[in-house]
C-alpha cells in the first residue's frame, strides 16, 4: 500500500467519524471508531473461511469436543495464515447486519459475543456494548455500520497486509488520541519522542544486526502500545531476520484493548501483555476481566525497556503493596533503594524496570561468561533530576543508579512537546552494560532547542522533532563527547551552542553538613522575663490536674499549683532584678539560691523552664556548655553547607540507604574534606561554627539546566535609557492625535 493510499484510508476513516458529531464530541469518537474498526478487520479477515467454521464447530461439538481444543481447531481453520488465535463463530457477517436493520444492536452484540476469547476480551475492555446502545438510540448505528462496507474502503487481507493494517490503525489510534489531547498524557506519548527514545536505545547495540538473535522489549506502562511497535518496527528494520519478542503491562482497560488490537491485527503474540497494576495493588476489588493486581511478569529479564509513566501522580493506591514490598524485601525486591514521595511514583517504574534487567557481561579471556544486560530508556518530568532533600527516598534512588554506574544519559527536550503538558521533559537511558569508553561517566544532552513549532497546536503540544532534529540528538548521543556543538536557534537566528557534556558519577553527589554555633545567653530576673514564665509549659503545667471526675480532687490539685507558681514568682521577683548575667553557671548559683528557700523542691523540667524564660540571646555572653563541658549549638543560628564528594572518593559509598549504616565509615573518607570546607569558607565569617559530624548526610541530584546556562549579560544603560526615551516621544505623539 503507497502512502497515498494510506493516507486516502485514514482520512476516508476519519470522515466516517464525523458522522458521530452530535451524539459524540471529537475527543469521544475513538471510543466508537478504533472497536469497529478493529471488527471490521477481523471481519473481513475471517469471512473467506465462515462457513466452515459454522459446519467445524457443529460437527466437533456434536462430538462432544469444547473448550480450548475446540477453540484450537477452529482457530486452524478460520484463517490458515495465522498464528494467533481468531475466529468467530455466530452467523453474522457485517453484511448480514445491514439486512436486518431493526434489529442490529442486539444482532451485533450477538456477533461480537461469538469471537475466540482473547478477541472477545479486547471489546469487553472497550465497554464497546455500551456504545452500541448509545449509537442505536442516536440512529447512527446502521449508518456507520453501512460506511465500513462501502466500497470506498477495503481493510481486508488481500488489500491490506497485517504490517500495513497495523500501521493504519497505529495512525488512527494516533489522531483519536490528538482529539482527546485532555486525557492524551495518560497513554500517549508523541511518535516523534518514541522514535528517538527507540533510536537512542538502539544505539550501539551491535548485536541487534546478527541473523536471528532473540530480543526481549517491554513496556510497564505500555498505554497504546506506541513504544512496542516503535522499537519492533527499528529493530526489524535494521534486522529483519531478528526474533524481537514484545512484554507489557497496562492498567487502563481501554489501552489496553488498543495495544492488543494492534498486535492482533498484525498476527502478533498478545498473551505477554498484561491487563494489571504493574506496582502492584494490595488487596485489590478489581479481579474481573482479566485484571492483575501486580507484576504481570514477576520472573521475566528484558533485554530493552522503554516507558512514559505518568507524570506527577501519587502513587495512593499502590502505597500499601510497595511498602510492604520495600520493608520486607529490600533489595531482594524491587524498592530496595526508597521510595519517592506519595504526590510522584514515576521513580517506582524506574527501579521496576531495573529489577527487570538481564545480568551484565563479564568478559573473560574475551568470552562473556556473565549475562546479555539491558538498556532502559524512560521520560520523566523535571522532578526526578532533583526533587527531595540529601537521605530523602528520591536523592538514595538517584545515588544508587549512579553510583552502580546504571546512568548512562540523559536528554533534556524541548517543552510543549506532549498534549496535555507544556513542561520540560527528560529521557533517561539507564543501562548496566556500559561500553569501555563510557563507564564512569554520565552524558547531559541538552535538546530544547531541537524542535519546529507545529503548523496547528493540538492540546498543549506546540512543537514536535523533525527526523534531522532525532538525527542530531542521536549524533550527540553516540559521539559522546564532552562539550560538543550544534546547531540551533537562538532568538530566531541559528548559533553554535554546547548540547552534550560529560561528567563523572562522582560530580552528581554532594555531602549536606549541618554547621552548629554556640549558644550564647544572658540572664536577668527583671518583671519582663519572669511575666514569660507563663507561656512555658512545664510552668504552666504546675497548676493542671488529671483528676477531671472528681471535681472537689481537681480544684484542690489546680489551687496547689498555682500557690506553688506564685511561690515560685515570688522567689524570682526577690532576685536582684537589675543584674544582667553573661555567664549561665553564675546564675544558675544565684537562682539556685533564690528557689532553696521555697517549702518544696523545684523539679529539673521547671528549672529549666525558669531559665529559658530569664534568658536571652546575646552575642557577647559566654558560650554555654553541656554536662561534658562542650559547646551547647544553637538552633536558631544552625545552618546547612552543600559540600561536593571529595575527588578521591570512591564509588559506592560505604553509607547504607537507611542513612545510618556505614556512617562512621563515610567519615573516614569525608571529615577531613568537610572541615577543609569549614576552614576556607565558614569559619572566616563566623570563627566560632563547627560540624555536627554525626548529622552528614550524602545527597545526589543532576542540575541539568544549570550546566547547560549561558550568561546573557545586560545591555548597556544608555541603551536601555534611549529606549525609553523614544517610547515616551512615541507616547506623546499617539496623545496628541487623539486630542
């Protein structure tokens, strides 16, 4: 089929669609159009070979044959060329829907009811019936039924191939999408971004070229299928005698039927997809129709691995089951590393996918005695690049993947580039078979300005990748070398700009210090302070009771306590109220005195109470020490310094993701780095500031943007001055026209 022609389907498809408009908005059509269409396939597929399947499934059944063997010999019958499961065994054709107009609903439903099971499957996941009663009762039924049997368009097998059918339908299922751009996120990434994901993947993968290697891909979150048949339809190209085997996993029934509508039209295996929650759902309502409510592959290695997970969407649903897996499984599950905040998972589909990989080579003597490993391609937002605080589940998920030296790259694109987003976003490539050349290090690729603006905007997409731009990026990518130049536009004029950087593993992590002051207060028994009394609670605890049922108890203990507070206020107020202490030991002796003389003793917490309220900052007062006689920190003067990894460290560290194993470990290899830092930058300005060594904690995050920044420095001041000069001259002049 030319590209004329497909093109001349699609768009005969699409006016076919538009009869819809009433009963159904443009972004709905699709939940009519892609079931039928998938129908009349089949349809046409089947019909050559109907009537023996009709005579087969009386005279086996006669027999008392039924079930899967049934269903097995059918099958072989109903469409000799094919590998995968399909037949349909009630009478009606779609022809023979048209000759019996009153009733096509109930005969179509009928007709659909009669097809193999995972045929019958996927119109169960479209809810199509439903549509049908919509459809009949809007009078739009037979009408369209009527459209798909004209002549005008052919989808049978003798026309168009299984290849080319699935194209067709991955193109409708593309411009459905574009109209329902306000739901497009969820499932449906931009070709164009597939296609460089897919390209950039296989870059470097030589073995993907010899004659009949099996490869594995597979898709989490596999949406439409788009990544699927992207990266089947690259490697076939580059390999048509490659065995690529395609996995996935989808947890919206509509995706679902979509994905395995188009690798049953193309005669493809659909049993590796999977209709389920990939992270899993404890104690899940929904176990009707198929659903899995976990891993749908929990035993299986990929040799490729490519996903869109949503962007910034709690995980809620799936806390309970992902928990329990991280606490109880560590890294003999798939969490081991921590776990995201609950408002963003898309971490989660990350390390899934890295629980999935094959083991990594190991050459020895020059044979591999290891495994065939894996390479990950994944789009996130920009949250992944740095969201969450040094120790926190997002920083340890970063810092595990670099400093196993899984990261190989990352690609910044350009924004406005998904439908139902206008943010930034990024493909990570995540690899555990690093060649030589890039072990150690992670390549940043700056592509935002790789785009062309779309001539028409569909939802928030505004711009899209050209083949040249994919091109570019993939040249970037392969070439891997440090601040390397392409070519882009820069206010609308073409200029050479640095696009790829390389960095060491090292240079993402950071050490988070909390740097401590002393605590210097004075002290004084003024009217003042001894007032704030009040507002501490250990004080004003003194006059309360627990003994709120017995209300004689209760008003006796209350009354006691507030004799014993103004007892307490009493002792203070004969202080010497003029005195200001800088040296807490001094007045603790003479307050200490003061309360001796009180008929009862002053428990510590009151004590201490008394001396905050009496005291205050003051930089001039003596440090105050602790029972040990070190420097008591003050919080409110406590900071945190951001230290880079020392140069000389080595990766991994020993620090556990619990924050708290290996700690003394990791400050044997950092103390002396830190307090370097201390020295040269802190301690000038403030002589007194130590570490809290015990409160280090390491911290990774990759700034891309701030890499890729290039100072624009302002324009000159009369240049600017004479710019408003001439604008207030052309103010003046429009006000004079209207006077």
């Amino acid at each position: 089929m030319s590209n004329a022609q497909h093109q001349n389907l699609v768009g005969f498809i699409w006016n076919i669609a538009n009869k819809l408009r009433g009963p159904y908005r443009p972004p709905q059509y699709r939940r009519v159009m892609l079931p039928l269409i998938v129908l009349r396939r089949f349809d046409l597929v089947l019909a050559e070979n109907k009537q023996k399947v009709l005579d087969e499934k009386k005279r086996l059944e006669d027999k008392g044959i039924k079930g899967p063997a049934l269903d097995k010999a059918l099958s072989r019958i109903a469409a000799t060329d094919r590998k995968q499961e399909l037949f349909n065994t009630s009478g009606f054709t779609f022809e023979k829907l048209l000759g019996d107009a009153p009733n096509i609903a109930g005969n179509l439903i009928s007709y659909i009811q009669g097809f193999s099971p995972r045929a019958l499957d996927i119109f169960d996941k479209f809810e199509f019936e439903t549509e049908i009663a919509k459809l009949d009762e809007a009078n739009r039924l037979y009408l369209i039924i009527q459209e798909f049997c004209s002549a005008d368009i052919n989808l049978s097998p003798k026309a168009i191939s299984n290849l080319q059918m699935g194209y067709l339908f991955e193109e409708l299922v593309r411009k459905f999408n574009e109209q329902a751009n306000e739901e497009a996120g969820d499932h449906f990434t931009p070709r164009e971004v597939i296609r460089l994901m897919v390209e950039l993947v296989f870059t470097g993968e030589d073995g993907i070229f010899e004659p009949g290697i099996y490869r594995s891909v597979y898709d989490p979150t596999a949406g439409t299928g788009g990544m699927l048949s992207e990266s089947e339809k690259a490697a076939m190209a580059k390999n048509p005698q490659a065995n690529i085997e395609l996995f996935g996993q989808e947890y919206n029934p509509e995706s679902y039927a979509i994905c395995c509508s188009d690798l049953l039209i193309k005669d493809e295996p659909i049993n590796n997809l999977i209709y389920g929650d990939t992270l899993g759902i404890k104690d899940a309502k929904n176990k009707t129709n198929g659903f899995v409510p976990q891993d749908g592959h929990p035993d299986k290695k990929f040799h490729y691995m490519l996903a869109n997970p949503p962007f910034g969407v709690e995980w809620k649903p799936e806390e309970d089951f992902v928990r329990e897996e991280y606490e109880d499984q560590g890294f003999s599950g798939r969490f081991g590393a921590g776990l995201p905040r609950i408002n963003d998972g898309s971490l989660l589909f990350l390390q899934h996918m890295i629980s999935k990989m094959h083991q990594p080579p190991k050459l020895v003597d020059g044979k591999n005695v290891g495994g065939d490993g894996s390479k990950i391609a994944i789009v996130f937002n920009g949250s992944p690049l740095f969201t969450g605080d040094a120790g926190s589940g997002e920083s340890n998920i970063r810092r595990w993947i670099i400093e196993r030296d899984m990261l190989d790259a990352i690609v910044a694109l350009p924004d406005q580039m998904f439908y139902n987003t206008g943010i930034y976003t990024y493909v990570w490539i995540v690899t555990n078979k690093k060649p030589t050349h890039r072990q150690g290090l992670v390549q940043l690729i700056d592509g935002t300005r790789h785009f062309k603006k779309m001539d028409k905007s569909l939802g928030n997409k505004r711009n899209e990748l050209s083949d040249d731009h994919i091109r570019e990026l993939v040249r970037l990518y392969a070439e891997h070398d440090h601040d390397a130049e392409s070519e882009v536009l820069v206010d609308g004029k073409p200029k050479r700009r640095v696009c790829s950087k390389l960095f060491e593993n090292r240079e993402f992590g950071f050490l988070k210090i909390t740097v401590e002051r002393p605590l210097r207060l004075n002290f004084q028994a003024s009217a003042d302070r001894i007032a704030k009394l009040d507002g501490q609670s250990a004080f004003a605890n003194l006059a309360s009771s627990k003994k709120r049922k017995d209300d004689a108890a209760y008003r006796a203990e209350v009354a006691v306590g507030q004799e014993t507070q103004a007892a307490i206020k009493a002792a203070l107020q004969g202080m010497d109220i003029e005195t200001l202490y800088r040296n807490r030991p001094a007045f603790e002796a003479v307050l200490e005195a003061a309360l001796k003389r009180l008929p009862n003793k002053v428990s510590a917490p009151v004590k201490k109470a008394i001396l905050a309220a009496l005291s205050e900052r003051d930089p001039k007062a003596d440090i105050c020490l602790d029972s040990k006689g070190n420097p008591e920190p003050d919080a409110d003067l406590r900071d945190t310094e951001i230290v880079a990894l020392p140069e000389d460290v080595a990766l991994p560290l020993p620090l556990g993701y619990d924050n708290e194993t290996g700690h003394d470990q990791l400050l044997a290899l950092v103390k002396d780095h830190c307090e370097d830092y201390l020295k040269a930058e802190v301690l000038p300005h403030v002589p007194d500031a130590w570490i809290d060594h015990s409160k280090t904690k390491v911290g990774y995050e990759i700034p891309l943007t701030r890499h890729f920044y290039v100072y624009q420095p302002p324009r000159p001041l009369d240049v600017i001055a004479g710019e408003i000069s001439q604008l207030e001259k052309d103010i003046v002049a429009m006000l004079s026209e209207v006077v």
